[in-house]
C-alpha cells in the first residue's frame, strides 16, 4: 500500500539484527529519516511488538531480493513458487532461531512477513484486509494470452483500488475484472481460448473422449477461472455427447447440431447457436489438425465405394487431399451422388478449417 512504499528507498538502511532480533539502520546520511519513516509505520498501524518484528524481517528479507524477484512479487501478490521459497527463508533465518519472540506456529509468522512484503511492493494491498488479499489470490488467470498481461494489472489493479475503498465487494470486484478482460479478448474470446485447450487435449496421445468430466474439467479449470458459466455449459454438452460427436464428425453442419442442441435441451436459440459454434470450432477435426488422419469411412459412402477407393490406396481424408477431389470422377465406382457429398463435406471442412 502506498503509506509503505517509502520503505522500498530505505532498503539499503536496513539490515536484521541476529542478536536482538530487530531492524537495525546502518549510520549513513539519511538514517534519522529512516527511522522516523519506520516508527511512524509502527505508530500508524498500531503494530504491537509481534507485528513490528513481523514487518523488520520482511523488510530485511525484501532487501535480499534481485529487481527482478521484488517486480514479480509486485504484480503477483499471491502464493507462488518465489513467495514459498521466500516464506521458507524467513523461517529459516529468523523465526526459528529466535529466541525473544514467542512462536507458536513458524508458518504462520512467516506467511505474515509475506503479506508485509506484498504491502510494500504493491500500492494497493493491504495486509490486514482478509478480501483484498483473496481477491488477489482469485484474481490471475492462467488462460489469458500474454499479451493481454498490462490490460490484466490495469483492470485488476483498479478492481482492488474500489475494493479497498469498500465501493465494491470481492465478489463483485472479481466479476468487474472479468468483464473487463472480457471486452479486451472480444466477442470471440471464450471460443479462441476453448479452442486452444481443446486441441491441446485432442492432440494428447492418452486423449480418449470429451465425455471424460473429471478430465475435461481439470483441463479446463484455468478456462473456467477466467470464463465461469460459458466453460461450465461447455463441459455439461461435452458430458452430453456432443463434443464427441462434434470431434468424430457426425454432424454436417453448424445447423444441424444447433438444431440438436435445440431439440435435445430445449434451450434458447441465441444459446443454442453461439454452443454449436463453439463446439465447432474448438473440437471439430478440422480445427485441431486430425482431419487428413481420419480414414475414409468418414464420408459415410457405400461399403463397396469406401472399399474400392481403400483399394486405390486412398484411405484416409488427407490421400484424398492430395489426390485431389476433381480426378475422383476418374473411378467408375464412385456415383454423382458418392462425388458430391466427398466435394461437399471436403469443402465445409475447409471452410470450417479456415474460419478465423
């Protein structure tokens, strides 16, 4: 919080006292200012002698960090693998070895020091509100593209500034912020990031079904974070079946499984049609970059065409790419009928493959 930034020019004052477990400040020009900054803090915020111990060893663990660590901390002031390692440090040194402060639970003293590391480097949070603190636990996603990370900080910085002035709750701080990076990723932004993590599960070697709800819902989980409802809906048609039948090419079109969604649920139809392409378009065959490894059958042909055409060595939808679905006219087996749905379905699935 900004009463605490001062503190961050100070850090080359400060240094931990092993003996009297206490901040000391070295005697250089300046250090009377550091001091009265420091016991003013101590005045300010009512810190007892626990408290003020708590905040002399993050201080002094704070000055211990690379630019690098402490710019991390500031935009990320949550649990992660650097505030662990920092936790377990500030045990080591200076909670378990003392012997002038009663501790009755090391973690828990550390895991304080923590949050006043957090207060120093970022200008909203605040240690002793429980929210704020959650917020910015609840507040990351993982699914965002890094190239949204400055509209992120942005929107989630201003979500906890109305969140520290008690003009919003947590809740509704966590729902602004969403809507915000909503409007920054576009109308389109669930259907992209859905997209990517389902080809990343389809082209996964041990991938067996999208009716895996255990599985889909973990692989989803930082979608989910940042899309609540829409990857919900996504995974109750996904354990519906008609993921599965997106992915294995039983519908022709975007209307027929909208017209399935719609017949099936009952549901409205700007619902219906926005799920079908999602589905589409994030687990289709075509999207994910199976298709010319699917065989032939796929094109529901006669079993005696499907046959001659196995034959000819094209067995899968990628021979028939290469052939090229203008000589298929060449084979006497194959009717006008057996041509038009090859050409058409061909052409759909490329369309469908090439839709932005």
């Amino acid at each position: 919080m900004k009463q605490f930034q001062p503190y961050l020019k100070y850090l080359d004052f400060c240094f931990y006292n092993e003996e009297t477990e206490s901040l000391e400040v070295r005697a250089l020009p300046g250090a009377e200012e550091v001091l009265s900054f420091h016991e003013g803090i101590v005045r300010e915020f009512g810190l007892d002698r626990e408290d003020r111990w708590i905040l002399e060893m993050a201080l002094c663990a704070l000055k211990g960090l690379s630019q690098k660590d402490r710019d991390f901390l500031s935009l990320h002031p949550k649990a992660s693998a650097l505030s662990a390692d920092l936790d377990l440090q500030i045990q080591r040194t200076c909670v378990l070895p003392a012997r002038q402060h009663a501790v009755l639970s090391p973690g828990a003293v550390s895991s304080a020091a923590v949050r006043y590391v957090f207060t120093i480097l970022h200008p909203v949070y605040d240690y002793r509100n429980e929210r704020l603190c959650r917020f910015f636990a609840e507040s990351e996603f993982p699914a965002l593209p890094a190239d949204l990370e400055t509209v992120w900080q942005k929107e989630r910085d201003a979500a906890a500034a109305a969140l520290a002035e008690g003009s919003l709750s947590s809740e509704k701080a966590l729902a602004l912020l969403r809507e915000r990076l909503h409007l920054a990723l576009g109308k389109d932004g669930f259907t992209g990031l859905l997209e990517k993590a389902c080809r990343s599960m389809r082209t996964d070697p041990a991938f067996e079904s999208f009716e895996d709800y255990a599985g889909l819902k973990k692989s989803l989980q930082d979608l989910r974070d940042l899309y609540p409802l829409e990857t919900s809906q996504f995974i109750a048609l996904a354990d519906l079946g008609y993921a599965d039948r997106v992915a294995n090419l039983g519908y022709e079109s975007m209307e027929a499984c909208r017209q399935d969604i719609l017949e099936g649920l009952g549901l409205q139809e700007a619902y219906a049609a926005s799920m079908a392409r999602a589905l589409f378009l994030a687990c289709h065959a075509a999207r994910v970059g199976i298709l010319d490894e699917l065989p032939v059958s796929t094109f529901d042909l006669p079993f005696e065409a499907q046959s001659q055409l196995e034959d000819a060595g094209l067995r899968y939808i990628g021979d028939v790419r290469a052939f090229g679905t203008d000589h298929l006219g060449t084979f006497s087996f194959l009717t006008k009928e057996d041509l038009e749905k090859i050409r058409s379905r061909m052409d759909f699935w490329d369309s469908l493959r090439d839709m932005p």
